[in-house]
C-alpha cells in the first residue's frame, strides 16, 4: 500500500511525491503544532517514521505523517 502513494523515486504512476527526510520532517511539524508540542520532535523519530514508512512496518506515528503528506489540507506550509 505504501509504495504506491508514496514511492522514494517518484516513478509511480498514482503519485510522485518524493519522501525525503525533510518531508517526514515537515510533516512531523505540522503534527507537534497540531498536538501543541513546542518542542518538536528529534530527528531519530524523523528517520524512524521515514523508514517505517519505506520499509512498510509499524510506528505510532506513521499513519499521522501519511495522512498529513497525502493531504495537502492538513498541512500549512
């Protein structure tokens, strides 16, 4: 399921959004602001969410960022 929304190459042809490190970062962002965490989160959880997100295994977080980077509603920006 992963690999076809979101694929680190971009040569999918359902999606082309690239998962870089600042995406998964961008995207944790947005979530402390959601969840008013000032203080954000450290870029250990940033690769870990980014390769349970590549290597389709489970994080606690990882379906929050999927949905704020499919969702360009939930982002700002």
């Amino acid at each position: 399921m992963t690999a076809d929304v979101i694929n680190p190459y971009g040569n999918t042809s359902k999606g082309k959004t690239l998962l870089d490190l600042s995406t998964v970062a961008l995207a944790l962002n947005e979530l402390s602001r959601i969840r008013k965490r000032p203080d954000g989160y450290s870029m250990e959880v940033v690769k870990a969410v980014r390769a349970a997100i590549l290597n389709d295994t489970e994080h606690p977080l990882k379906t929050c960022v999927l949905n704020i980077i499919k969702n360009p509603d939930l982002r700002k920006m």
